[in-house]
C-alpha cells in the first residue's frame, strides 16, 4: 500500500507544480470535450426532442437503435471512426486521423446517442398537462414545441452532463483515433493509460484525481438539474 | 342575449365508447353557466370541446354564430381553459402570468397588466411576481393560473373544478375574482363544481349532466344503486337508516341509476297521510339555494345518507318555515324516477 500513498503524494507535487506534460493532457481533454459536447447538443436536442414530441413512421425503430448506442462500448466506435477517416477510408483525403478533430467526431458520435435517447425521455415523460395548460394559454405549434422544450430544461441538462461524463471518461476514441500523442492528443484517460503502463503511478493518480473532479462536478450538476426537473 | 356558442348533436368518443352526446346546448354570451354531475358523466370533455383543444367525433359546433371547422391557436385564444390543478411553467410568477400575453405578441405594457391582475387575485405583485413556480402553495399556484388566463381578457374562461383542491381563502378569492371577470370585462364563463352552493350562487344557469348526456338544464337527483327489485313489481333501495325509495321497475338489469327531477319532489311538515305518492321519506334539510333567474328555491335534504334536492317558490318555503336543520317529509310518486 505504500506505493500508492506516495503514488497520491507524489501527484499532489506534480498538480500544485504545474507540470507541464500532464496539464497539457488536461487542457487537450477540456478543449476537445467541450467542442464535441457542443456539437452533440447541438445536433442531439432537436433531434431527441423530435423523437420524443412527435409520432412518424419509424419512430420506434429509431429510438430503438439509438438506445442500444448509448452503451456501445468506446473501442468500437473508435474502430468505425477510425475504419472512416483512415487513409483509405472514404473520409481519408481529410486528414483527420491522429488529430483532436478525428477525436471530436469520435466523441460526437459516443455522446449522440445518450444525448438523443435521454432528450426524447425527458420528453416523453413531460405531463400532458404542461402542453395542455400552453395550449389553454394559447401557444401556436411553434411556440408549444419551444415552450415545451423549454419547460424540460432541466432534464435536458441532465441527459447534457451524462453524455458529458461519457465524453470526458472514455479512453477507446481517444487512444485510437488520437493516436496519444504528446502535447498533441494526449487526453487524461490515455495518458492515466501510458503512466500506468510505465509504472509512473505518480502521474496517474494526478490525472485521475482531476478526472474525478471533473465528474464529481459534473455529476453535481446532473443531480441538481434532475431535483429541478422533478419539482 | 347572442348566444357565444351553439352546439348541435355534438358526441364524443374514445376507443369506440362513446362518452358524450349533446342534442343541443346554447352558452348566451357574457353569462355564467355551472356545469354538475358526478365523476364520469362527460363534463371534462364537453369543457375540452368548449376550450377547442379537442374535436368532437360528431356533430357542429358553433362559436360567435360561426361553424367551428379548423382548430388553430387563433380560435383556442379566444377560450381558455383553467383546469382544476393548473400547472405552472417552471418559470416566475411573472413569467407565468406574462406567457399569454407573449404568445400573442401584446408586449405593450405587459408588467402593468401582469401587476394588475396578480392584484386581482389577491397576490401582492412585489412580493408574489419574482418567486418560482416551486415557491408556491397549492391556493397560490392556483391563483397565479387564473391570473394567467385573466390577464388575457379572453371571450371565454372556463374553469373545471378551480376551487376543488385548495384552501378555503384561496377558493373564496378565485370565485370573487371569477364573477369580477364576468362584471368587467363581460367574459362569458363556463364552470363545473362540485361545490353546489357557489354554482348556484354564481351561475346563470346550471347543467346536470350524467352518463355523458345533459340531463336537464337544472340539477337532478341522481339515486345510484344498489337497486332491487321487490315483489310487488317495484324496484326498491334501501337507504342507510333503513327507509325504502320505491320506483317503478327498472326496464332491465343494466339501468343502475335513477333520476329524479326536483320539481317532482313536494316537501312537508307533516306525515300526508293517505296519498298516491310511494314515497313518503323523512330527512333534514341541510342546504338552500336560490335560483338565480327563476327565483324558485333548491332545498337540499338529508335523508339516511342519501341527498335529494327539491325546487320549491320562494312563497311555499316562507310558508313551510323550513330552515337548515328543520326536518321534512319528502314526498313523490314512484313513477317519477326515470332510469339510465
């Protein structure tokens, strides 16, 4: 046990000294993880808004597929993204492997699926009372769509925050589309990965520790927004 | 008076069953018309139609004179519906109240006329117009929602149960608020209550309905089962101090309830004796209304446990001397009870 009290001391000296390798990880995880959380928002509200609100052909089928997405494990969108945007996929001519882009579209495509999936049930589950009380107040199509999304605020936050902490905690798209590659698309999760390969326990923890600060904060959110929503 | 709305053979169903049927109903413009009968008897759904957030399966209905065809938020504007637990928007009081405003684009001194109205219902705006939809009672929230609707001036208010589920300050300032609305602005209202006394005391009118149908453009006693059927070719139930309602025999074993009308019930001091009537029942009288329009008197009696309403003049009940509390024989022929 001793190694890993001297392993959390060890990663307190390298936080509070600002080591530069390992806050580069940090910024490099922040940067493409608040661009590729964007993104999927974005793209994934109005999508999981209009599986939830309204009824077309298909609609069960989709939601089915998206549901099942949302637990696809990260290695395997790492190997159809990376099947994509390889040399000699059709996305190669981009340029877009071993670049935090190439990571983002990777990310984007693990965070869509929970963003849509738990937008269209926070919509789904909203009273029928809340569109019938905009409706009596005399909302137009438009407006009752808007209102009633606005009214799901807070669970769409929430399914935010959860589509967040699976962006900012998966390793699979980070290593395979990133490459981890120093001061470039190194993110913590891959560099917690290397270090420990190493036996750099020192830097692992370091990492880790501000990995789970980013999810106990995260999480802080999602629980606020979920008190809200149920009120 | 016009009449605002005109309804010709409307029905409704869901699934196949059918849960409403209205041969004709006219709503006079700028009156109040209550709207009584029990769980289950289609009011819900005749105020949805009412408020245009649904169609009827069958039938026209007409609002201002003109056929309703397509529903459309121009037309819902007109009605509003304020249901009997409103929900608020997850937003402030003032952003409650200001909603319908802003939908329809009257952003034109939109804070005077929220203050105004949260006034009207008896909500101070400073401290009132700020809080959140979660910083409120059940008789606030309540109130805010009627606010809401009233600050629109709409043609139509129409309120299910408004008063059921608050306290009693609340339910005493959201009916004097509802007839203020009548008296400035000339808002017609369309209300259900269960609450007989301020139907009657508020309405031009009163609807009973039951089983999906209106009944009669008055209130009716409604005797539910269980019914039995008794030797002598009548049917008969029981009632809790063991006296006996007697009425011709049902046509068949699916009609369980029997109507009654008040106008066939007689009230007396005394046994009457030698009569024709079946049905000599002694209760108390617990309740006494007066008809707006008519000036006839509802007495409400009490007899084991089972309510009956009589329609008597305003000169029988001074002559009959009859109080709240006073006990009574009432009085009426077994054939007098038609059966649904």
């Amino acid at each position: 046990m001793g190694y890993l009290a001297e392993g959390f001391r060890k990663a307190f000296i390298i936080l509070f000294s600002g080591q530069e390798e390992t806050f580069s990880a940090i910024f490099t995880t922040l940067k493409v993880s608040t661009f590729s959380i964007i993104v999927t928002l974005a793209v994934g509200i109005p999508l999981g808004f209009m599986l939830g609100y309204y009824t077309f052909p298909g609609k069960h089928a989709f939601r089915a597929v998206s549901d099942t997405l949302m637990a696809i494990p990260t290695v395997v969108v790492g190997l159809l993204v990376y099947a994509f945007i390889s040399r000699s996929g059709p996305f190669g001519s981009f340029g877009l492997l071993f670049t935090l882009r190439g990571v983002a579209i990777g990310q984007f495509v693990l965070g869509l699926p929970v963003v849509v999936s738990l937008t269209a049930s926070a919509t789904e589950q909203m009273e029928d009372s809340v569109k019938m009380t905009l409706m009596t107040l005399g909302a137009s199509p438009g407006q009752l769509a808007a209102s009633s999304l606005w009214e799901g605020r807070y669970a769409v936050i929430a399914a935010a925050m959860t589509a967040y902490s699976r962006i900012i905690s998966e390793v699979g798209v980070s290593m395979m589309i990133g490459g981890n590659i120093k001061w470039r698309t190194r993110t913590i999760t891959t560099a917690i990965a290397l270090e420990t390969g190493k036996g750099q326990f020192a830097e692992g923890i370091a990492l880790g520790i501000v990995l789970l600060a980013i999810a106990f904060a995260v999480n802080g959110f999602v629980s606020v927004a979920r008190r809200r929503a149920s009120i | 008076m016009t009449n605002i709305y005109e309804l010709m053979d409307v029905t409704q169903s869901y699934g196949g069953r059918t849960v409403l049927e209205v041969p004709e109903m006219k709503i006079g413009k700028g009156s109040i018309v209550g709207i009584t009968g029990p769980n289950g008897s289609g009011k819900s759904t005749l105020l949805r139609i009412l408020a245009f957030l649904e169609r009827p399966v069958g039938g026209r209905v007409y609002f201002k004179g003109e056929p309703v065809i397509d529903i459309d938020e121009t037309l819902r504007r007109e009605a509003t519906l304020l249901l009997q637990e409103s929900k608020l928007l997850k937003r402030t009081v003032f952003e409650n109240v200001a909603y319908g405003l802003k939908a329809r684009g009257m952003k034109e001194g939109i804070s005077r006329k929220v203050n105004q109205t949260l006034e009207m219902v008896g909500l101070d705006p400073v401290d009132f117009a700020g809080r959140l939809w979660f910083q409120l009672s059940g008789g606030e929230s309540q109130r805010v929602a009627l606010a809401s609707r009233l600050v629109l001036r709409p043609e139509v208010l129409i309120l299910d149960e408004p008063t059921a589920s608050i306290d009693a300050g609340s339910g005493r300032i959201i009916a004097r608020a509802i007839v203020d609305a009548r008296e400035r602005l000339g808002t017609t209202i369309v209300l259900v209550s269960h609450d007989i006394d301020w139907a009657y005391a508020a309405s031009d009118e009163v609807i009973s309905m039951f089983s999906g149908r209106i009944r009669s453009r008055t209130i009716e006693n409604i005797i539910p089962g269980p019914w039995k059927d008794c030797p002598d070719g009548t049917s008969c139930r029981y009632l809790e101090n063991g006296q006996v309602i007697t009425a011709v025999r049902r046509p068949e074993e699916g009609y369980s309830t029997g109507l009654l009308d008040p106008d066939d019930i007689i009230l007396s001091l005394n046994d009457p004796g030698n009569t024709s009537a079946r049905n000599t029942i002694r209760g108390t009288v617990v309740r006494m209304n007066l008809e707006n329009e008519e000036g006839n008197v509802l007495v409400t009696v009490n007899a084991g446990g089972t309510v009956f309403t009589s329609r008597v003049t305003t000169g029988s009940l001074s002559k009959l001397g009859i109080v709240p509390g006073s006990p009574v024989i009432i009085v009426f022929k077994a054939n007098s009870i038609r059966w649904v």
